[in-house]
C-alpha cells in the first residue's frame, strides 16, 4: 500500500505550501456547499486531500502523491467526502472527480427514563453518550439530556470502572469507546414532559443552520490542541430530524474536564455564524445563559492549547457529576 509523505518532513511542507498557492486558498471541492470564509482557509485550518484516495491507489503508486493528485479542501469537506462509489478510473483532472459530500445517515436508539433525572437545566440542546452498534446504527447508553453533568458520570465510570448513581442516573461501565473516538448524540429536547419551551422552534432552526458551521468550530478546535487531521470530531446526520452523532476524539473522553469542556463547546456551536474566526468566536463568546459557564472554562481551554493535557492517573480523572 502506497503511504503518504510523513507530515513532519520538509518535503510535505513545502507540498503543502506549494498547493495552497496553486489553489488560492480556497476549496477546490465542486460541492462545497459554502466557500469558506478568509479567515478560514488563510492560515492552516484547511486540509489537503487526496483526490484519488490512497486506499484506492493501487496500481497509481507513482501519481497518488504528486501535486496533480493534491488540492485545498475545508475541513466540512474533507471530513465528508464519500469515496464508496469512486474508482481510480474516475479520474479527469485536478479537481473534477464527482465525489459526493454528504452527511452520512444513521440510526440512533434512544434507550432511558428522561422524567427519573434531576436535570440542572430542563430544556435545550441535549446530550447522550452512544454505543456503536454497527456501521450505521448507534445506542445511547443513557437518557439524553439537556443536562450535560450527565456526560462526566460516563466518562468517569468508563475511565475508572467504578458504578456511578447520580441524579437519577446509574450507569456500569460498558466500553463505548474505541481507541480513538467516542460517540455522542445531540439533539434540541423540550422540558420533560414532552411540551415545547417558549423558544425552541428558534433553537431548532438555529440549530440546523448552524450544524456545518458547529463542525468546523469543533474541528479548528481540535487543530488548536493538536490533534491529528485524521482523528477530529465529525459529524454524522440521523434519520430522525434535527438529531445528529458527532465522532468525539478520544482526547475528550480521558477526563471529565474534557468532556465538560467539549459538550460546552458544542453548545457555543449553536451560535457560530463564521463571522468571526473560531479563535476570536471563542475568545469573546458572552451570549446566553453559557456565557457564565464559559468565562470560567476558557481559562482551561487557554492552558491546554499552551501545555497540552497533562498526563491522567488516578484522581486526576475528576469527579463525577461536576
């Protein structure tokens, strides 16, 4: 199998550098369905991409990783071309493969007893944690809610092993997460009794006009904690309207200071409008009720883009239901 050039080699810099210039910094793909911002595509959140995949390069080891094979994409881009249909033959020239950018469909199944929890906050953009089950249906391994403390106890039984009883909420640990992603559900949710609050048909629509521009702010922040291109958040559609599942980096699921922080930042998503960069979104977010809650989580989010995350044992874990 053909491999790519190592990310740290000169030769791939000098790559990179060469093909954003060719391209203007802008993304090459023919479906985008939004050129990307300038501040977008200015500085290093771009990606380059493969037009014929190195999965599929056999027999074109010589041509994969020329500059005629390489082009400018946006992460919203890259994270959702579909490649199932594709064949080397496909071929034409740079930047002219019919590729398909889609959201993949899956299905999700919704398991728990919303009304048993004693939720901090009773309506809004709502959470769960999910099993994969297989390629395309997920289970979440508890009752979705606007809660998100119910994230940690999780996180925290699954990073431990111990049984957490919180709230309402029991859970064993069950191994949800793979080596390098964990799985979870968002959707807006209405009080417990199933009636609408006052503003969530605005949320909702919010909500779905923002969802691409939700991935790209999680997927600049994984840039900005260094993780690697191949293991950023994604976003995958449901088949139920206005539910999604975002393929959360393992980064996130170590302690429950990360999955806090990460939940929290899907939030602040809802908003993002790409008028600012997501570095200046982030840096002066003071909109809504999680204005509060961020002013004092971005101190965390500052630290850990400057000194990485601290090597985690024992305590360091965190405490459940925090």
């Amino acid at each position: 199998m053909t491999d790519r050039i190592p990310f740290n080699f000169p030769e791939y810099r000098e790559q990179r550098d060469r093909i954003f210039e060719r391209d203007k910094g802008v993304c090459q793909s023919p479906h985008c369905l939004d050129k990307m911002p300038e501040w977008y595509l200015k500085g290093e959140d771009w990606e380059l991409d493969h037009i014929l995949p190195i999965s599929k390069a056999e027999g074109f080891e010589d041509f994969v990783n020329t500059d005629t094979n390489l082009r400018v994409l946006c992460p919203f881009c890259h994270a959702t071309r579909d490649d199932s249909n594709l064949e080397p033959t496909s071929f034409n020239s740079h930047g002219k493969l019919g590729l398909s950018y889609v959201l993949t469909k899956v299905k999700i199944k919704t398991t728990g007893n919303r009304a048993a929890l004693n939720e901090g906050r009773v309506a809004g953009l709502g959470f769960a944690l999910c099993k994969r089950m297989d390629e395309k249906s997920f289970e979440t391994v508890h009752t979705p809610s606007t809660c998100k403390d119910y994230l940690n106890d999780v996180v925290y039984s699954e990073t431990t092993g111990n049984i957490i009883t919180a709230y309402g909420l029991t859970y064993s640990k069950q191994n949800i997460f793979t080596e390098d992603y964990g799985y979870l559900a968002v959707k807006i949710l209405p009080f417990r009794d199933g009636s609408p609050y006052p503003t969530m048909q605005k949320d909702q629509e919010l909500f779905e006009t923002n969802i691409i521009n939700l991935e790209l702010l999680l997927r600049s922040v994984d840039r900005s904690f260094k993780i690697p291109t191949d293991k950023r958040s994604r976003l995958l559609k449901t088949v139920e309207q206005g539910a999604y599942i975002l393929q959360v980096p393992k980064f996130y699921l170590t302690t429950t200071l990360m999955i806090s922080l990460y939940s929290l930042i899907v939030r602040l998503g809802m908003y993002f409008d790409r008028k600012k960069s997501p570095k200046d979104y982030l840096q002066t977010f003071a909109k809504g009720a999680d204005a509060y809650l961020w002013a004092g989580s971005i101190i965390h989010y500052n630290r850990i883009i400057q000194v990485g995350l601290p090597i985690v044992t024992g305590k360091q874990i965190g405490r459940a239901h925090v």
